[in-house]
C-alpha cells in the first residue's frame, strides 16, 4: 500500500500578549503669560525699593563709621585747642544786615519747586525709551521730545529766577552772607565740619550769620555749580549755535554731557543734606527764617513749607503729557510721533 502523504500542519500563531495601555500624560495647558512688570527708569518698583533700602543701611554704616572716627579726632592734642580758636563762624562786617529779605524767600520757593521738576524731567529725558509725544518749534527746527521741552523750558525759568535774585543780591549788600569775605572762612569751615560730624553741634544763628561750611556751600551752589549747569544745559540745547564751528572746537558737546549729570548729582546730595540739617538742627526757627521771613520760634513756617511741598507735589505729578501738551502748543507744535 502506497505510504499515507501527511498534510504539512501549520503551527498555530502564536497567542498576541497584550500590552498594558498606558494612559497618555494629559497636554500641559498653555502656559499662561505674566504681564511684565512696569519699569520706572531701568528698573521695576520692587527694584528700586531694595536698591534704595540698601543704599540706606549702607549710609547708616557709614555715617556711624565716621562719627566714631571724628570724636577719636576730637581727642587728639592740638584739636581741642583748634576747634576753641575756630568756632566755626567768623563776624561778618558791620553793614551786613540780619535777616531775609521778601524777595529771598520767594527766590528759595522758586528755586527749590524748578529744582524738583528740573531733576524730575531731566532724568526722564536720560532714561526715556520712547517718548510719549513730540514738540516742534512755531518757526521750525528740530523736533524734540514734550519731556525734553518741559526740561529746557523750566531751566529758562529757573535762569531767569537765578539772575534776578543774584542781581538783588549784590544790590541789597545780602551778597556777605554768601561770599566769603575773610580767609579765616576755611579753618572755620573745617571745625563747622568736624562738629557736625560728632554731631555735637552748636546751635545755628542763621538769621544773623551762617557757619563757615554753610556760607562756603552756598557759594559753590549759587556762583560755581548753578553756571556749571547752565552753561552745559546750554551746550547741550537746541539753543546753541550748529554752526559755530570754532566755539563748538572750544567746547565740545561731549564735555558739557560729562559734567552736566554730575552736576545734577550734586544738586541731589546738597539738597539731601540741606533739607536733613534743617530739620536736625532747629527745624520751626529754621523754616521761618526762609518761609515767613522771621526769627521766631512758632509753627508759621512749617505750614507755609508744608504748602510749598503740596505745590510741588502736584506739578511733579501734573507733568503729564495731558497736561503739557495744551501748553507746549502755545509755542509750537505737538505730535505723536
């Protein structure tokens, strides 16, 4: 019998494992963006809150720092003996008469309300990315930007201010209380130093004469760094002539950049220290003296200063462009871009 043909048998597949299924992590949901945080100058609010909280515990450090150092000063052989020679005053001459004229106090009111705008608009000029409108003189010229015109404008008023009260300086005799007018000024201005730095200070008699330091500093402000700052802020203008060429050699417009910020500096930290002095040594016959025009004791010149800072407070505060821009078309043009 023929063999029997065996059918070829298929091995049967092979059972197909199933995989656990793992669930697909769900899609991230899109990440929600922060606003960016607001910047005044370089810097957010927060920032500038703790740059300004450091810079003051460094002052504090430092002021105790050298308080210690001038009393150790104070003990060395030959400085008591100085300081007893040198007061820290000299006699002004006869004719020198006490007190501050009307004129004087309106002079320190104006000066210290342009001051404040000045420093407000000329840092935003500094700082300023995109400015917020423009100005363009009525005869033509370069078009600047609204803050920048608010900046020259204030410095015209406040030059005007300047020569007035300079001019009715030296016409009243008032120019001794601010010029030194003996050489003991300077040994004088160094024992005024050294006492306020143990802060064992003598009582002030503005009203009659200035320390030697103050008469010095006051001098420095009115004849050396207000000209400084006019003459760069001029430089720096649209006012000052293009064309000149042999002027523009003498005097170069990077020159009058480098020393016009330091001088505004300046006028940061003497106002700082002015204003701190003020209250620490005699605030109410202090303000008086330069706000009411008297040598009393009372609280007359504190209200009239409280009303000069609200004044001040809100024109720092009205520089808007809103407001500008109205004013700034009475001698010019405004636009946008």
């Amino acid at each position: 019998m023929p063999a029997p043909v065996l059918a070829a048998v298929e091995p049967a597949p092979a059972a197909k494992v199933m995989e656990p299924t793992v669930p697909a992590a769900p899609a991230p949901a899109a990440a929600t963006k922060k606003p960016a945080a607001k910047l005044y100058g370089s810097r957010t609010l927060g920032q500038w809150v703790g740059r300004v909280a450091l810079l003051a515990v460094g002052a504090v450090v430092v002021a105790g720092i050298l308080v210690l150092a001038a009393r150790g000063v104070t003990t060395l052989p030959g400085v008591p003996a100085f300081l007893e020679r040198y007061p820290g005053e000299y006699h002004l001459p006869e004719v020198a008469e006490p007190g501050f004229p009307w004129w004087a106090q309106w002079s320190h009111f104006l000066n210290f309300f342009l001051m404040a705008l000045i420093i407000r608009s000329g840092y935003q000029v500094r700082t300023q990315q995109k400015p917020p409108a423009y100005w363009t003189p009525k005869r033509g010229g370069k078009k600047i930007s609204i803050t920048l015109w608010l900046h020259q404008s204030l410095d015209v008023i406040w030059l005007a201010n300047g020569l007035l009260f300079a001019v009715l300086l030296f016409a009243s005799g008032h120019w001794m209380r601010i010029v030194p007018t003996s050489w003991e000024v300077f040994p004088n201005a160094a024992s005024a130093l050294l006492q306020y730095m143990t802060l064992d200070w003598s009582v002030e008699n503005g009203w009659v004469n200035y320390n030697s330091l103050q008469q010095l500093m006051y001098f420095i402000v009115v004849f050396i760094a207000a000209p400084v700052a006019a003459l760069t802020g001029a430089r720096m203008s649209e006012f000052w002539p293009k064309n000149a060429t042999a002027l523009n050699r003498i005097y170069p417009v990077e020159a009058a950049r480098a020393l016009h910020f330091p001088t505004m500096l300046f006028f940061v930290v003497f106002i700082l220290i002015h204003v701190f002095l003020v209250f620490a040594t005699g605030a109410l016959r202090n303000l008086n003296h330069m706000f009411a025009g008297s040598d009393q004791v009372n609280w007359v010149g504190f209200w009239l200063f409280a009303a000069a800072i609200a004044v001040t407070a809100a024109a720092w505060f009205a520089a808007r462009p809103i407001v500008l821009a109205p004013l700034a078309r009475l001698f010019g043009k405004v636009s946008s871009r």
